[in-house]
C-alpha cells in the first residue's frame, strides 16, 4: 500500500518584530508533524533568533528546495534579499518587507505545487507600506498576484463560519461599494467553496442586513429593499439555500447562527466583532475563492508583547490545522 503524501504547508514569517515567529515555532512545536511537512518562508536567522531567545528547542533545518524536505523538523526556506535587522516589539520598514517578501515567495512556491497550502502569521500594514506596498491587507494581496476577480474573508472556528461582503474599507466607503454585482459574485464564491472545500452539501447561508434593524421596512435605510433582498432571491432562484437579510444586532444573542452553515456580513466589524466574541482567540481567516489553499490567524502583529513568550499560538494553531485537514483532503482528491 502506497504511503499517503503529506501536504507540504507553506508558512509566511509576517512581521519580523512582532509575535509571528513565536506563535509559528510553538504551533510547530507541538503539531503532530508526521502527517504535515512545514516550509517556514524567512530571512536568514529569525527562526533561530527567537528559538534561542525563547528557550523553544526547536529543531530547525534550512534548506534551498521545497522537494527535499524531511520528516519531523521545521525547514526555513531563506529568503533573498531580505532584511535581517530584528527590532522586536517595534513598526518597522525592514518588518515589512520582509514580511512582504515572505508572502511572494510563499505564493510563488503554492502556485507552482511545491507547497499545499499558504498560512499566512500577522503582518502590519501599516510597516508594509512603509516598505513601499501600497496594500489594505492580505486578502487583495492574494487575490492580486493570484490572477484573482473575487474572493471572500471567511472567519472559521469550527461550525461558525463569517463571510464578508466588503472587508478593509473605511466604513464611509461601505455603501458606495456594495452594489448587485459585488453581492451575487461574493455570494457565489461562498456557496462555491462551503460545497468543494468544506465539502458541505447545500449550504444554508445567513445573509445580514446593512442598516440597523435591517432597514426597518424601508424606515432606516432601503438598501434591504432595493439590493439585498433582490440578489437572494435571484441567487435562491438559480438553486442557492440564502435566507435574509437578518438584522445583524440580535441574531448572535438569539444564537441563530447555529442554524446556518454560514453567515454572509456586509462589513468587517459587523461580521468580525461577534465572531471573534464567540470563538474564544481560536478563529481562522480563510480566503474564499483563491485557486490555492490560505489561511491565518484572527489578531495582529501585538508588538506590545513580541519577544516576551508570552503570545498565544492557540488561533495559528487552528490555521495551520485548518490548511493540513484542507490540503489533504485536495491530495486526496475528496
């Protein structure tokens, strides 16, 4: 019987200074790592600094090609180019770009096959930009140099599952953004990957109001009216399960969303504030809609405590897990 192939699972440093390589070396450390093979994509050195600065005795193997992986030890692809300069706890160019030269190299690698999935660790945009990447955040990034039209954010922690319409946008620009288009596109790329990655038949998807109370019949807003309500029932009418629009305030404390594979919110806070409530610093950022596999924690870079041992991986823990269970599932052709 032919031994089953383990994903190779491509891992991006993030921030340099920030608490990325803590929570990747103790997710690592204690991953089962017979049934995954880990490709840390980093400057010279980083895994090793923090390894030694925080007493985690990992065992680290760099090497230069993704097909001569081992067993049983976290390999560090090098990458050219990249600053090493390591100011822990600080916002600084040289974290941005190598965290930016992280994300290339990982994509390059994923979409050639040499790695099955990205996990992406906290990046600040802020830093980034600062190293001249004009970007809001990860998700369009990936969309970009994946030759991309639609994705969707998806929040993930275990059966709650959160998809967003808009995602980093300032909350004055949310109602110029969505339109028919924009909803039906995102909504299908939704359904798409619930049934092919989640392997969900069917799905029954909660779709939010935009207005509070969800328009009250028209008395705060129509958007209900004239947009959402109209894009459900076409998309229903070509076979989708949505339901909606749903006001966004009561349906968590009614706990509705146990009812519902997912949950379709119009912005970022609407559908990440409760989430996040819920999922106990477990959640998963799953990128809908890419032609690879990507995932990352929910929170930040939280300088406040890099280098003090303290983060906890517990939400990267779920992202990686989340990437293997995903990757060999597409290995395996289910």
């Amino acid at each position: 019987m032919l031994e089953e192939k383990k994903p190779h699972i491509g891992i991006t440093i993030g921030d340099i200074n920030g608490i990325g390589p803590e929570i990747i070396l103790k997710t690592l450390s204690i991953a089962d790592l017979s049934k995954s093979i880990p490709v840390v994509f980093a400057p010279s050195g980083v895994l090793e600094h923090y390894n030694r600065e925080l007493s985690l005795n990992c065992n680290i193997t760099v090497v230069d090609e993704t097909p001569s992986l081992q067993e049983n030890t976290i390999h560090v692809y090098p990458l050219p180019d990249s600053p090493l300069k390591i100011t822990t706890g600080s916002l600084t160019r040289e974290g941005g770009k190598a965290a930016m030269l992280s994300i290339d190299e990982a994509i390059r690698h994923t979409m050639r096959g040499l790695t099955d999935a990205i996990v992406t660790a906290p990046i600040s945009k802020e830093a980034v930009n600062l190293a001249g990447y004009n970007i809001p955040g990860h998700t369009e990034y990936l969309a970009k140099h994946t030759h991309t039209d639609t994705v969707v954010m998806m929040l993930v922690n275990k059966k709650l599952r959160v998809a967003l319409a808009t995602t980093h946008v300032p909350v004055k620009d949310i109602v110029a953004d969505l339109n028919p288009e924009l909803l039906t596109s995102k909504i299908r790329v939704l359904h798409k990957s619930l049934t092919l990655k989640f392997g969900i038949s069917n799905p029954k998807i909660a779709v939010f109001g935009l207005n509070p109370h969800a328009g009250d019949g028209g008395v705060i807003g129509l958007e209900e009216i004239e947009l959402i309500q109209p894009v459900i029932e076409k998309l229903n009418h070509e076979g989708l399960n949505l339901h909606g629009p749903f006001p966004a305030d009561g349906f968590f404390g009614q706990k509705l969303h146990k009812e519902f594979n997912a949950i379709f919110a119009m912005y970022h806070d609407q559908g990440l504030v409760p989430f996040k409530l819920l999922s106990f610093g477990k959640g998963v950022n799953f990128t809908a809609g890419l032609p690879i596999i990507r995932t990352s924690p929910d929170h930040g870079t939280a300088y406040d405590i890099a280098g003090k041992g303290v983060a906890n991986p517990s939400s990267f823990k779920e992202a990686y897990n989340l990437a293997v269970h995903l990757a060999q599932k597409r290995i395996n052709g289910k």
